[in-house]
C-alpha cells in the first residue's frame, strides 16, 4: 500500500495564516483557500476588502491544485 502524507487542520491554518501575514505585508488582499491532496477544500480566509466572488475561484484552484 502507498503511503500519502496527508495535510491536517492545523498545517492548512498554518497556510493560511502564513500567507496572510505576507499578504498584508505587501498591502495587498485575497482569498486564500487550502485544499488537500483529493482537492476537498481544508481552509478558506477572504481578507478584507476582496472580492466576494473570489470566494469560488479560489476555491476552485486550490481543488484543481490537487495532484
């Protein structure tokens, strides 16, 4: 049987947070989604000031992102 490493709640907050950090660094806003390697959705922050309909694009990509 292979092995997978799998992502848990924590490292995908982890994720979140990290690139949020970064984001307002830069001044700039987004919405960050996390998924895990079957592409089911972990995390999801939209910061202040994004647009809500970056929700489902951002959602999708990080779907599609799965191997």
């Amino acid at each position: 049987m292979k092995f997978e490493p799998t992502l848990g709640h924590d490292d995908a907050a982890a994720a979140v947070d990290a690139i949020r950090a970064e984001l307002v660094a830069r001044g700039r806003t987004a919405v960050v989604a996390v998924a895990d390697s079957h592409g089911e959705l972990m995390a999801l922050r939209r910061l202040a000031g994004a647009p809500a309909s970056s929700v489902a694009v951002a959602s999708a990509k990080a779907r599609t992102a799965a191997p």
